[in-house]
C-alpha cells in the first residue's frame, strides 16, 4: 500500500479521473431536454397542495 502512494503517476490518474467525471457531470447537467425538468422541480414548494 505504501507503495501505491508513494508512485509519481497516483496523482496524474487521480486528477484525470476526477476532471472526466466532472465534465460527465457538467455534461448530464445541461444535456438537452433537461429543462422542463428542472423547472417542473424547481416549481415543487410553490405548487399549493389540497389537503
């Protein structure tokens, strides 16, 4: 394990996996059709419920 740390590349891989998951993430985020979505989402606390 100590060996795994110590390697020059760990960080390399490791800022590589985390900048591809953040454009996957980006990319989700703002695919088209999302919108609507978000809207109807965003609309939830101020729809008045019947109880």
């Amino acid at each position: 394990m100590k060996e795994f740390f110590a390697d020059a590349d760990a960080g390399l891989y490791g800022l590589l996996f985390f900048f591809a998951f953040f454009c996957v993430v980006l990319l989700w985020t703002f695919r088209p059709g999302a919108k609507k979505q978000y809207e109807d989402q965003g609309n939830i606390p101020l729809k008045e419920t019947e109880e």
